[in-house]
C-alpha cells in the first residue's frame, strides 16, 4: 500500500539509514532521510509524511524527544519507534506517548514493511474519520435545518445557546417533526462533536433488552452471557447518547435512568462496581409528559432531571410558511437520487401541499414528494399526489378567520423575512432559496 506522502527515516547511523531507505524505495515509497532529530523536524514541517521510522537512540534530540515535538506538530501522525532489545521498556513507553509501534533490532524487512502499510491504513482511517466528522458538521449545522418560519428561527436561536452546555435537553413534538434532527444539530454543533452520537429508541426494545443495550453486563450475568458487553452509556462516554421515545421507557428502568444522571455512573448487569461516564444525555418523546407523570406512567423527578433544557417542536400544520421551502427541498433531493432533472410544483399542486394538515409531519411531506416526483414527467401537478392530499386539503386561515391564498401567504411571509433582516433583499433571497431577480419580480407584483 504506497502513498504519495513521503515515508520519513530518522537514523544516524548511515549504514542503517541506507538499508531502511533501499528497502522502503524497493517496494515503491517515496523516501526522505533526516541524520538527527533537529533534521527530521525540519522535514516533518515541510513534507508532512505519512510514516515517521526513527531510531531511538540519537544525538542530542532523542527519539522519545522527537515523537513528543512530532506529536504536538500533528497528533495523528504515524510513528514507528526501532530500538534495540534491551531497550523494550523505552520502546513500551513510547506507545504510552502515542508512537503507533515499535521494532527491535535485528529486524525482518518484511515486518518493517507491513508496520508501515498499516500505519498508513491508520492514517488513511483517521483522514477519513475527520472529513466525515466535518461532513456531519456541516450537515448538522442548524442553519441547514430547513425552515424560516419564527417558529423554527426561536429554536435554532435556543440550540446555539444550549449546545456549549453539558445539560441534559428533552426534545418534543409530534411523530415526523424531526426530533432526533434537532438532536444532531445539538451534538455537531458542541464541543462534543468529534465524539460518538448514539441513538436508541426505548420503545423498539423489551424492558431487559434495552437494559443490556445502555448499560451492557458481564460474563455469566445470565444465560447466554458468555462475554463482557459495553453499554450504549459507555460506548457514547464524551459524546451524547440520545434516547428517543423515553416515554415508553418501563419505570423500573426510569429508576436506574434516573440514578445514573444523577449520579452519573451506572452499574452494568451482573456486576458489582460501577462505571462511571460522561456523556450528553438528549431525550425525545412524542407524548404529553405531564399527563404521563398525572397517569403514573412517567416519574416525575427523572422528567425533571431530563428538561434542563426544554425544545417543543412545532408540527408542520403551525408552520406553514415553510412548507414551499421543504417542497423545493425533497423535489431536488430526490431528483437527484433518480438521476433526473430537477422538476417544478404547479401553482395548483403547491396549494394542495401548503393547505394540508399532515399529521405526518415533514416525514410524510417527503414522502408525498417522493411519490410525486416518481409519478410526474416535467411538472408535479395535483394529480401525482396522495389522494388525500387532494381531498382534503382544508383551506389556510389567519387569525381572524380569513381564508389566505398561496399568493397571500408568500407575501406575508416575504414581508416578514424582509423586516427581520432589516430590508437586507440578497439576505431574503438566500433564506428563501430563490434568486434576487426573482425576489424583486415578486416584490414589484405584491406591491413593495
């Protein structure tokens, strides 16, 4: 496995530092060689290499020495430490400073040969790792959560006060309205984001199951045990564990939930000790939790200790406004994914989508969206809707009862965009997904 980065030797016997550089120029690497640790500095700053190889025993700048100013340069980087077997307890200690292996002297070619490849294997993995961490951010990123309604714009303002905080955040709302989206966009957007987020819905387990799966067990704690297993709690330690329909939770385990966010330590089933953890606890449900709690059905002290932080998810019925906006959205998504060009939505099919309910929230918009561009040729018209969407749209209202047209709607929704943002028109055209000469032709047509 070669790679376009250098491999870097760090020997001062020139003897050695021949052997290692042939061996490694043989099997297709391209190599640079330092005699000190000074020199290999030097070029670790200007070639940035795939794979250190460094003797430990150097000059003035030892290779311990130079694994520490190498990792403080890059804490990925790869370092093989090559030592002579007396000195195994120096090599040992190196593995403790994070040097990725070591080899004795006298050394096989072909060890040296695969310690490198898998180095490399490593680095390309933790490269990897990093861009999808970066690609989650990104994704995750609540400005990328579409919607601008006020309703929206409140909560994105409360999750970029909320996400810097260790607290514990209770998320609700309606089935669809994207809960567990609003908890990634908590997570990638704290401290925690290059940590694990892990996800588990409490209602798609029996009781004893979703005990073993967020707190694990030991060997022999039951029939079947045969091996250690870690829990979800431990297994999202620096990261955030998001329980979703915690509601459905049985109240015995509510009990040991409870006494582990309070303690913040668990016990795992069969064991003795407890572990402790560290990791962001984001609950969702979909149910009315003080009614719960009147039922007896939640308890009241872990709901309490769940809504430190408290976000109630409007359903897509109160936020109409948004509504074209994930329409253009699911028509391009999945225009995409079929490989063809992206359709338009009829002024007669959008008014079927803007009027009614779904009940399903945005998970059932998209898929009306899916079946209608599948079905349509060019235009997305009402026909290559749900039938249900067609007949039962009911007709959007304001406060006063006055029945509002698609037309009307995008006008106040404009106007209102443009007052927030000061009459900032490039500003209103970017929110609104739309180009600037469009928004000015509307603006002409309604007047402003």
């Amino acid at each position: 496995m070669n790679s376009k980065s250098p491999i870097l030797i760090v020997e001062d016997e020139d003897l050695m530092r021949g052997i290692l550089a042939g061996m490694l120029s043989d099997a297709g690497f391209r190599v640079i060689e330092a005699a000190s640790g000074e020199q290999a500095l030097e070029l670790f700053a200007a070639e940035s290499p795939g794979v250190t190889i460094t003797d430990i025993a150097l000059g003035k700048l030892d290779g311990i020495e130079l694994l520490d100013r190498i990792k403080q340069m890059d804490s990925e980087a790869m370092v093989i430490m090559i030592t002579a077997f007396s000195s195994v307890e120096t090599a040992i200690a190196a593995l403790r400073k994070g040097a990725y292996d070591y080899i004795t002297k006298p050394f096989i070619n072909e060890d040296i040969l695969q310690t490198v490849r898998n180095a490399l294997r490593q680095r390309e993995l933790f490269r990897e790792n990093r861009y999808l961490r970066r690609e989650l951010k990104q994704r995750y990123n609540f400005e990328n959560i579409i919607g601008r309604s006020d309703a929206l714009t409140q909560i994105f303002r409360l999750i970029e006060k909320i996400a810097s905080t260790p607290s514990s955040v209770l998320i609700l709302g309606e089935s669809g309205t994207g809960k567990e989206l609003i908890a990634k966009a908590i997570h990638y957007n704290s401290p925690r984001a290059d940590e694990p987020f892990i996800a588990i819905n409490c209602a798609a387990l029996p009781e004893n199951l979703l005990e073993s799966e967020l707190f694990g067990y030991v060997k022999g704690a039951f029939t079947g045990a045969h091996n250690n297993k870690t829990g979800l709690f431990k297994a999202a330690d620096g990261g955030t564990l998001f329980l979703d329909e915690v509601s459905e939770m049985p109240p015995s385990l509510q009990v040991k939930l409870l006494r582990a966010l309070q303690e913040r330590e668990y016990i795992p089933l069969g064991a003795t000790k407890p572990e402790a953890f560290d990791a962001r606890i984001i609950a969702a449900t979909n149910r009315n939790l003080e009614e719960e709690i009147a039922a007896g059905r939640f308890r009241e002290d872990l709901f309490y200790r769940l809504s430190v932080f408290s976000l109630t998810l409007p359903p897509l019925r109160e936020r109409r406004e948004d509504i074209p906006l994930l329409v253009r959205y699911f028509v391009d998504k999945v225009s995409r994914s079929l490989q063809v060009p992206p359709k338009t939505v009829s002024e007669e099919a959008m008014q079927a989508l803007v009027n009614y309910e779904w009940r399903g929230n945005v998970r059932e918009l998209q898929n009306a969206i899916e079946r209608a561009v599948t079905l349509s040729d060019d235009v997305i018209e009402p026909a290559h809707l749900p039938q249900k969407v067609r007949e039962t749209a009911t007709p959007i209202r304001d406060l006063t009862g006055q029945t509002l047209t698609l037309d009307e709607l995008e006008r106040r929704y404009i106007f209102a965009t443009l007052d927030r943002t000061g009459d900032d028109k490039a500003r209103v055209a970017e929110l609104l997904g739309i180009d600037l000469s469009t928004l000015y032709r509307k603006l002409k047509r309604y007047g402003r």
